[in-house]
C-alpha cells in the first residue's frame, strides 16, 4: 500500500461487512516523526450539516484497511 495522501481524495470507501458506501475520503491523518498515514477521516451523517461541523466524521484507522484500489478502499469496520 503506497499510496499519496493526495491520491486517497478520488477513492470511495466500502466496508466490506456490510456492504455500505461510506463516502470519498475527506481527509488523512499522519504521524509527522515518521511521515506514515494512521488514519483515513470520511464524512458522516447528514453530508449537508457537515460542511459546518465535523462531529459525524468517520475515522478509520490505517490497520483496519484491507485493499486499496484504483477507485476503491476496502475497510473492516
């Protein structure tokens, strides 16, 4: 998995459970003293009201990705 930051904005995340489209990748989150991505953040909830807070937004940590596609990623949540 060698994937840009940047590149995670086009992809759609799916969690493989249940099936549910989670929405595109809002934003990541890293480790600064080792430059590794530690989170994936997804918005939540009503995508309306999210533009002001981001109290519904669906972190997921980089361990509970399971495959990263072209277009893709599958998570286990």
């Amino acid at each position: 998995m060698s994937e840009k930051g940047l590149d995670f904005k086009h992809k759609e995340v799916v969690n493989i459970n249940d099936g549910k489209r989670l929405g595109y990748v809002q934003d990541v989150c890293a480790d600064l003293e080792t430059g590794m991505i530690t989170d994936i953040i997804v918005p939540g909830g009503n995508k309306v009201i999210n533009i002001f807070s981001q109290a519904n937004d669906i972190t997921i940590p980089w361990n509970k990705i399971c495959c990263i596609g072209e277009d893709l990623i599958l998570v286990d949540i």
